[in-house]
C-alpha cells in the first residue's frame, strides 16, 4: 500500500424522501486496496458509491482524490478523474451489441468521423479475453445470461482503465470458476495500484480478497478494520448489529404424498431426459453450476419455455402449460433468478407489486378489498423485514437486496401449492437469508412443495430433504439429507454420474 490514502470521503450525508440513506459516513481508500463495503441490504453502500461516481449529489461532505478535493457532478466526470463503477444493477443495453456497451459514449473514430467498427469490435475481443470470456462482442446483450452480461459489465468497467474501481456485488450472479477469474484480475489491478472498492454479501470471499473492511449500518459507518482481524462471525453480528441465531432455521416437516412429478422432460440442447417427484413439505434442493440446466428446468415446469418431449403431473394429473399463467393457475409460484427482468414492476410501488398475483383472492363480487390488500402487504414488509419508508413507495427507489425480497413477497403471499425458487437469497443479506429460510422452511411445513435452486452448497445443504445435482441439462445424482456431503454434490456438478441412491 501507497501513504496518504487515494481515495477519501469525509462526513457525507445523503436523504431521500423518507430515509437518510447515510449519515456522516468517512472512508478512505488507499491505492493498491482492495477494500470491502458491506452491510445489510439498505445500509446505505450503493448509495455512497453512486456519490462518488456522480450519480447522486450528496447533500453534505467532501471528496478528496490524491489529496485534492473534487466535485463530481455526473458518471463522465466521474470517469474523466479515473473513476469507474460496476452497477449494482445492470446498466447495460439490451438490444445492441457488448462491443458497443463496452465502449457506448466513446466509439473509436475512423476515416471522416465515421466509427471504426473493426477497431471497436477487435478492442473488445481483447477486453473480453483478458477476462477469459469466450463471447463475441457481436453478440447483442439480450441473448446473454445474467452471468454472462455481468462479466460484460466488468469489462466495461475495466475498459476505462481507472485509479479508482467500485464494484457492486459483481459476483452475485457469476460462477466459482468466473469468481476466481474475477478475483485474479482484481488482485492485479491491485498490484497495478488500483484503489478497488469491493461490495458483497458473501462474507467468505469478502475475507479471502479483502484487505480492510468498512462496515455501514443503516446509514451510519460501524467500523473499518483490516480483514484478517476479523472472523465471518464478527462481521455478520457487526452488520446486523445483534448476535445472530442459527443460520439455517430448518424445521422438521411432514413429507406426505407426491404433488409434483416430472416424467422423462427433454428440450433439445438444454434438458436431457429429466425425472423426479417433489413431495407434500418436502424442500427440494437443485444444485448445479451456472449453466447446467437448472433455470431452463424451471422455466419449463413454469410453462415459459416449451418442451420437446415428457410429462409433468400436479397431484397425478397431467398437465400442460402453455404459459406461466397456466401454471399459476394450477397452484405454482416461481421467483424468477433476473429478478429485475422478471419479477418486478419497477415503477410501480412496493403494495402493488406484492399483491399482484393474488389481487384475484382480495375481491369479492368484482370489488377490491383495499383494507385487505394493504394489511397482507404491509404483514409481508414486516415479515421480511423490507426497508422502505411506505408501501407506496415505488420498488425502483428500494435498494438491490430489498427489491429481492418484494419478488419474494409477491409469491409467498399468493401461497402456491408448489413453490420453485431460483436463487432465492442471491444479494440478501445475512440477517434477511436467515428470515427468508425460516419462511420457507413455514412453507414446508404447511404441506407446499419448494424446489430450491442454488449455487450456494451452505444453503443446500442447510434447508435441503433431498438434493438433484445437475450438469449439462441432465441429473448427475440425488442425496437424501442425512447422506449429502459437500464433496460428493460438487464432483456430480462436474458431472460425474452418481448412480448409488438412484
Ligand atoms: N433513488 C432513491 N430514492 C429513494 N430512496 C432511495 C434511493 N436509492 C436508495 N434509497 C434508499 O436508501 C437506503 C440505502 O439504499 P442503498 O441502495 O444504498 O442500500 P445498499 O446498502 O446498497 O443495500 P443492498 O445490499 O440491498 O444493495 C435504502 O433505504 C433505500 O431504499
Ligand atoms: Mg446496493
């Protein structure tokens, strides 16, 4: 590390309409740092890292850079000053290509200002391959997976060659293997003298990658302190702000009859001949690596995708969905993995967006009960503890973690018979995973069925009474609870069949 601190924010403030987001908050960053922000899903760190990158003003406090105050108005002048943020949510345009996201607002110029495309695709080839991902930069966003515009979004990042790097929970969405590219890449940059703020709620990587940690909670800053002196425990109590129970909530549920069977399920290139039951209380565990197959399963039970072959019966019936409205109708809930993409209405408000699929159960003789509606909402934002400052509030205004858990609302209320969650607890906090498991563990135990998809192995094998592992669209093996162990799921992710419980 480099003397003086590169970076250093002094005493902002920052209020929205009913919320001050962050309260006299410091931290100084030094070049050569990786330096992690965390804290609870509302703390207040994505609000401080859009300050720095000039999109939000602060109402108080000062930026220094190089011991120089600056003001920083908008993200070009962020960007003029060597400042460069990872989004949170993804900023990127669906409909052209990664090349020209990677370099929108400053396409290379060629022959009588025309754009040198040649020059613009081949830069982002080598941006691209430096990161190990083997995308054409031709390729049009809309058709990549959310793993895949992440590491795009990485790209861009990195393509403006910054002193300062903020990345906002870059890794949510991407694999072990992308993770650990990812992690090399930083460590180099790092090394180059680059000051990299890092946000996660993955306490494990935060130790293993971080130098120091500055802890926020609901706007305030706890601490910072070097990483290696604190244990994951420390940091989880230090977030939350109170010692945290167990983890894994699980309680004991009485699995009763099949409810949901899959038969022989083949769509061509992405399901190979899937088969198995889900039970009455029974909590299904989908473990897989991004890309085996697990999310197009899904969407196939929900009646998003068609299938080429093979049946699905609800309660020995068969059935067939030719949309997710068909399967709603029959009694399934799914909380999508793009959330953004797919579960929310951004602009409408938090009330709305958690009643919306069971707003046909709160009318009666075609007239709404808004007094109903209002209490199930507002019992729900207690439930999950979701920060906001009304239920009118609209749900583009929450933070990333909080409009998880409006998604997650919306399906709990609507109480499905088989409820199928892609990641559920992807960018969720400490203290709200343990709240959203011990909701899905009451779920099981009212008698629906959960299939829970995860690229988490803690929270697999935490809440799991059986486990599928996938790879490559087909089932490499199935565990019971007591006969999971991490070694064995993780050698059948990578794809080696495990024919000893089937
Ligand atoms: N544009 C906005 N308008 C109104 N309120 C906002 C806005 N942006 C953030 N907030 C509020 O400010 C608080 C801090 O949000 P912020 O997004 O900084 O949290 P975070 O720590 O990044 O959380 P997460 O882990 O969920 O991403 C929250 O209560 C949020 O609802
Ligand atoms: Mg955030």
């Amino acid at each position: 590390m480099s003397n003086g601190p590169l970076l250093e924010m002094k005493q902002i403030c920052k209020r929205f309409p009913g919320v001050q987001a962050l309260r006299n908050v410091s931290i100084a960053v030094c070049g050569g740092e990786i330096h992690a922000l965390i804290g609870e899903n509302g703390a207040g760190k994505s609000t401080l890292m859009k300050i720095l990158a000039g999109v939000y003003p602060a109402d108080s406090g000062e930026i220094y850079l190089n011991g120089h105050r600056v003001k920083i108005s908008n993200l070009q002048e962020a960007q003029k000053l060597g400042i460069s943020i990872i989004f949170q949510e993804f900023n990127l345009i669906p409909h052209i290509s990664i090349g020209e996201n990677i370099f929108f607002g400053r396409f290379p110029q060629g022959f009588c200002g025309r754009v040198n495309w040649d020059k613009l695709f081949n830069d982002a080839k080598q941006i691209l391959t430096s990161l190990e991902i083997g995308l054409d930069p031709r390729s049009l966003i809309k058709d990549l997976s959310v793993a895949d515009q992440q590491m795009v979004e990485i790209a861009k990042a990195l393509s403006l060659q910054s002193q300062v790097l903020i990345m906002d929970e870059p890794t949510s969405a991407l694999t072990q293997k992308e993770i650990d590219i990812l992690f090399a890449l930083m460590k180099k940059l790092k090394n180059q003298g680059v000051a990299i703020i890092f946000i996660s709620h993955r306490l494990e990587e935060v130790k293993e990658i971080a130098d120091r940690i500055t802890i926020l909670r609901d706007g305030e800053k706890v601490c910072t302190a070097e990483a290696k002196n604190l244990t994951r425990e420390e940091i989880a109590n230090l977030m939350v702000g109170r010692e945290m129970e167990t983890m894994f909530p699980k309680q004991e549920a009485k699995i009763g009859q099949t409810i949901l069977e899959i038969k022989n399920l083949c769509r061509k290139g992405k399901l190979n001949n899937i088969s198995f039951c889900l039970r009455r209380g029974e909590i299904l565990g989908i473990y897989g690596l991004v890309g085996a197959g697990r999310t197009e399963l899904a969407r196939a039970i929900f009646g998003e995708d068609s299938v080429d072959t093979g049946d699905i019966l609800i309660e020995e019936e068969p059935v067939t969905f030719y949309s997710p409205y068909d399967a709603v109708h029959a009694g399934i809930g799914m909380v999508p993995e793009d959330r953004s993409r797919q579960g929310l209405l951004l602009t409408q408000s938090v009330e709305f967006n958690i009643s919306l699929p069971s707003l046909i159960n709160y009318a009666s003789f075609g007239k709404m009960n808004k007094k109903l509606v209002l209490e199930r909402a507002s019992k729900q934002v207690k439930a999950l503890n979701i920060k906001t400052p009304s239920l009118d509030q609209k749900v583009m205004y929450l933070s990333g973690g909080n409009q998880q858990k409006v998604v997650l609302a919306k399906w709990l209320e609507l109480e499905p018979r088989i409820l199928i969650l892609d990641e559920p607890t992807r960018g969720i906090d400490v203290g709200a995973k343990a709240e959203i498991y011990s909701l899905i563990s009451n779920l099981a135990q009212k008698g629906f069925g959960v299939i829970m998809i995860s690229s988490e192995l803690p929270e697999i094998l935490g809440m799991s009474d059986r486990i599928l592992v996938m790879n490559k669209g087909r089932i490499t093996a199935q565990f019971n609870r007591e006969e999971a162990e991490p070694q064995k799921i993780i050698m059948a992710a990578a794809g080696r069949v495990n024919n000893e419980s089937n």
